[in-house]
C-alpha cells in the first residue's frame, strides 16, 4: 500500500486545483449564499471534463478511472468549497447503483450519471442515524411494485438532484429503490452551509415499479449498502480536511500578515504553538483519510475500519480548526464581508453528515471488538 501519489495521481491533483480554482472562486460560494448565484455553471463545467463519470467503470460509459482519483476531485472540492451536485451524485448515489445494482437498470443509470445527465443522492438516514440497522422506512410488496413509506433525514442535495437511492426494510431486510424526487414529497433544510443543502424526505404513498427495484429485501443487502456507505463517508473526511486544511492555510498566511506591536503575530511563540498543532491535526486526518481511500480502492478488508478512523480524525481536526482559526483572525474572523465563515461553516457541516466524530469512535469500537454492536437510540 503506497500512501505516496503516482506521478499522473498527482498531475492530476494539480489540475484539479487549477480547474476548481478558476470556476469555484470565493466569489461564486458568497453568491450561492446571498442567493445571486448557483452552482449550474460549475456542475456543467464538471460534466465538460468528465468528472461525475471519473470512477464509472468504462463498460457502463465512465472513465473507468479509482476511488483515489475520484478522492482527489473530491479533495479539490473541500479546498474550494465548490457548490453543486458532485459530491452527492459522485460519492454516494454512484457508489450505490455500483453495489446494490445488476443489469440493464444499473448499467442505464450509471451512464447518464457518467454523461451528466442525471444526478442523485442517497436517502438513507433516519433518526439521526446513518447506520443501517437504524432504517424503519418500510417496503411493502404490492401488484407491479413495492409501496414505500416513513421519512428520511439530511439527504445531502435531496431537494435538487434527480433521482434517490431510497433503502427501506422489507420483510426478509434491507432493499434498494431508485426513486426520481418528483415522485416524493422533500423538504430543504435550513442549513448553516448554503453550498452543501441537504433536504427530508416523505416516502408515504411512493410506488416503486419492480423495474427499478435496485435491490430487492434481503438479508445480503445490508453488506453491499454498507460498502456504498464506506466510499460515502471516506469522500466526505477527506473533502471536511481538505476544507480544514483551507483554514490553516489561511490562518497561517494571516498570523504572517496581520502585524501587533510592531511585529507578524505569527512571530510569537504562543501562537506559533497553536499554529503547530493545528498542523498536525490537519496532516493526521489527511494521512488517515488517504489510508481509507486505498482501503476502499484496494479492497482491503480494513475498509471499514479505517473508514471510521477517517471520518472520526477529521471530525476532531474540524473542532480544532474552526475554534483556531476563527480566534487567530481575530475581528475579522466574524465578519460576513470576510470569506472565512464559508469554510468554517462547511467544515462543521461535514462533520455532521454520514456520523460524527464520536459516532464514528463508537463504531470503530464495536468493529475492534471493545463493546457489543448496537444501534444508538
């Protein structure tokens, strides 16, 4: 396993830096946040060179590329905080048709996801939870179809993108239904970050054809959800880190700058201190989300594992650098004209999506063993 980028991984990071930088400047996140703007021209940009497709396989219209490029993307999109529908579409609805799908259904949605036809999220959470156990929507087999119902929390896009990845429990367990919004009622969230929306969702009176019936109820499917989940939650540590390590740059830039008693105040020792552990709490939870990422490209049976190390690591690291890099600005750090919030505000919200840092602590406890497995009431 080398945690170093090949020469073309790294190419492409550095383009994907330049790409993001030129259609996801801080002008374009403070206009989705006024409501002057939105994210149809960076999405389109996106599709222009491929992206949504970057980890398709070729034989379903994608580029047939990894989960470390697609982390790579991914990356980029934290540091720049670039509205739109990828993460959501790219990173958990894709991942989703790749493990629960087969046939015609799977191949046909993956490649009008590939061509930016179509875009989508996974509706899984309830309760608070993204745990699988934690499902209570229900799937009724009805003539023709199946007939849903219950309600699904923080669908990360609910309320712009296309299609849903609905997972209810049936009888014999979980399944998983391709579900178009149009089809269900979804309520937007008011949200603290304007550029990652997330939206409830009402099942109740939904009908399901048995056409797009993704996975029908049973007890495998919980196994396959949970790998789509692992790609889902590594994607969204690695972008809240990359979106921290934001913070730092610029906390760090500014402590060289902003000047008190005639001196940088990034020159005194106690800041210096500070400066240092922030730091750190960056490269530890890039270091660990880059292990998860090879984990999940690799297949490597840790996967899950170090899913939760990620996802719990960038989780600590955001409570260090927002409360960090917010007192080091100082005044300014609180002031709307300022484009710090942007970033603080999306690194608190990746925090919260797909399990916290404390969430994500107790699972890796019950996968080492160390307390009996439970669903958190």
């Amino acid at each position: 396993m080398d945690l170093e980028f090949s020469e073309d991984e790294a190419a492409l990071a550095d383009a994907v830096r330049d790409v993001l930088d030129g259609i996801s400047p801080p002008a374009v996140v403070r206009a989705v946040y006024e409501g002057t703007g939105d994210a149809d021209e960076v999405w389109r940009q996106m599709v222009d060179l491929d992206w949504p497709g970057l980890a398709v396989a070729e034989a379903d219209g994608g580029v047939g590329m990894g989960f470390i490029e697609l982390a790579i993307v991914v990356q980029g999109l934290g540091r720049t905080l670039a509205p739109g529908p990828f993460l959501a579409t790219a990173t958990q609805f894709a991942p989703a048709l790749q493990e629960l799908g087969a046939g015609d259904l799977r191949h046909r949605t993956l490649g009008a996801v590939a061509r930016g036809e179509l875009t989508g999220s996974l509706a899984l959470a309830e309760r608070g939870s993204w745990r699988p156990g934690a499902v209570r929507a229900a799937a009724v087999r009805g003539e023709g179809g199946w007939h849903l119902s219950g309600t699904k929390e923080a669908v990360v896009h609910g309320a712009e993108v296309d299609e849903l990845v609905v997972v209810a429990r049936g009888e014999q367990g979980l399944g998983a239904f391709l579900v178009p919004t149009a089809d269900v009622e979804v309520t937007a969230r008011t949200v603290l970050d304007a550029t990652l929306p997330i939206a409830d969702v009402t099942l109740d009176g939904c009908a399901v054809a048995d056409e797009r019936v993704l996975a029908a109820p049973a007890p495998d499917v919980e196994v396959a959800l949970g790998r789509a989940v692992e790609q889902a939650t590594v994607a969204l540590a690695t972008a809240t880190t990359a979106t921290c390590r934001r913070i730092f740059e610029d906390t760090l830039q500014y402590a060289k700058e902003r000047e008190q008693y005639g001196r940088p105040i990034g020159s005194f020792q106690a800041l210096k201190h500070r400066l240092a552990d922030m730091f750190l709490a960056v490269e530890r939870a890039a270091s660990l989300c880059w292990f998860a990422a090879l984990t999940i490209a690799e297949d490597d049976p840790r996967r899950g594992e170090a899913a939760s190390l990620a996802k719990a690591a960038a989780g600590e690291c955001q409570r260090l650098i927002v409360g960090e890099g917010l007192q080091l600005h100082g005044g300014i750090g609180m002031m709307w004209e300022h484009d710090l919030h942007f970033f603080l505000k999306r690194a608190k919200a990746g925090d919260a999506l797909f399990g916290n840092a404390a969430e994500h602590r107790s699972r890796l406890a019950e996968q080492l063993g160390l307390v009996a497995p439970g669903v958190p009431a």
